[in-house]
C-alpha cells in the first residue's frame, strides 16, 4: 500500500479533504471480514461492546443534568390539589425507576436561623417548606424560594426517594424515582420524620401500610 505524501511533513498540519470512492478502496481492501468467519467466534459480546455497555449506565451527574433539560419544558411535572394534603406534585410524562425527578431548590441557611424561620413562618401563618442537608450544619428553606419539589408529599408506600449529591462542588438534594411512575401519579417519599411521641404528626397517605403518624418506628 503506497503511503500518503504529505507536503508540510506531518499529516497533523494537513488540511482536512474528502477523499474520493477509489482513495478509501486502496485503504479498506484487505480488512474485509469474511462473514463465514464469524460463525467461528465465541458466542458472547466483543470486549468492545461490552465496555461501551458497561460505560451506557448514567452517573448521578449526567442523571441531574438529564433532569434539569427534562424539567426545563415544564411537560414532567405539575403540581395540583392533594388526596394526601394540600398541594401535590404530579407526573405528567413516564418517569422511569432511577431517574432523578426533580432538586429540592431553596435558601441555604445556617441550623442556628431555622428555629427563628421556622417561629417567624409560624406567626405569619405561612407553611414552612425545610430540608436538612445530611452530615452538614445547614438547612434549606424553601419557604420563600423553592421550586415544585417542596410541595411533595408524604407516602409510607412512597414511589420517590430523596438523597444527596455533589455537583460542581456544592451538595444538592435531589428525590429519584424507585420504581416507574405513570402519567398522573403523585410523587411521594417517606418524611423520616425524627420520633417524637410527644408531638406525633398524622399521616394521611392513605396506603395500605399507612403507620397512622409520619413520626413514628416501624
């Protein structure tokens, strides 16, 4: 095979061109595979394809990325009256096992300025939306500044979970989906709500596994 001349002396510094149907034959003529060979090979996929499709899982951070696009049309999720309490978020579109639903958005405060929030909230009469942020000493209060996601309910048979996670070096609550969830269907995850049997709170998700108070063992 006649190897290319490249006048700068360095194919890098070539401009790139097309090359015509008879260049491309004098290059692939020879690596034909013989389609009879192929009944020789051992039945299980080309270590090729098997790393692609163990690479084809999506990391947490391509899921939130995926979940920020999704969310982005406002065609995912809506938010109506409640059979649980109150408001409710809805999926509007199949949400599949795994997916990341929705961040859970709002002010990041210190613990020390929950407590007097949370009285302030209280006086005023307005529903008071916070999320602690595991193994740190801050609170997000999505009172004032929160998204759809402060608006899910409790479930003791929840479809939704929340956790946590680290993008671009900040630690975002986020709630992903356990198991499909259809067009319709209210998005819930289990409060954990710390014991307390001095301030019990009622549970009104009416599952079949309802434990009667959201703060409760099981």
């Amino acid at each position: 095979m006649d190897v290319p001349v490249n006048p700068s002396g360095c194919i890098r510094t070539e401009e790139m061109r097309k090359l015509s149907h008879e260049e491309k034959k004098k290059y692939i003529n020879g690596f034909t595979l013989n389609p009879i060979n192929c009944n020789l090979l051992p039945h299980k996929l080309p270590e090729p394809v098997q790393r692609k499709k163990r690479m084809s899982a999506k990391s947490d951070l391509e899921k939130y990325d995926e979940m920020k696009l999704k969310n982005r049309t406002g065609l995912r999720l809506q938010v109506l009256r409640s059979n649980i309490e109150g408001w409710g978020v809805y999926a509007k579109q199949e949400i599949k096992e795994g997916e990341i639903i929705i961040e859970y958005v709002g002010e990041l405060i210190h613990v020390a300025l929950a407590d007097l929030r949370e009285a302030y909230y209280n006086s005023r009469g307005i529903g008071c939306y916070m999320f602690a942020i595991p193994d740190d000493d801050h609170i997000v209060d999505a009172t004032l500044r929160g998204n759809m996601a402060r608006f899910i309910n409790h479930s003791c048979d929840p479809n939704a979970k929340t956790d946590y996670m680290v993008y671009q070096g900040i630690k975002k609550i986020v709630i992903y989906a356990i198991r499909d969830i259809l067009p319709g269907e209210e998005i819930s995850y289990d409060y954990m709500f710390a014991v307390d049997e001095n301030d019990m709170v009622i549970c009104n998700c009416g599952a079949l596994n309802c434990k009667g108070f959201m703060n409760i063992e099981d």
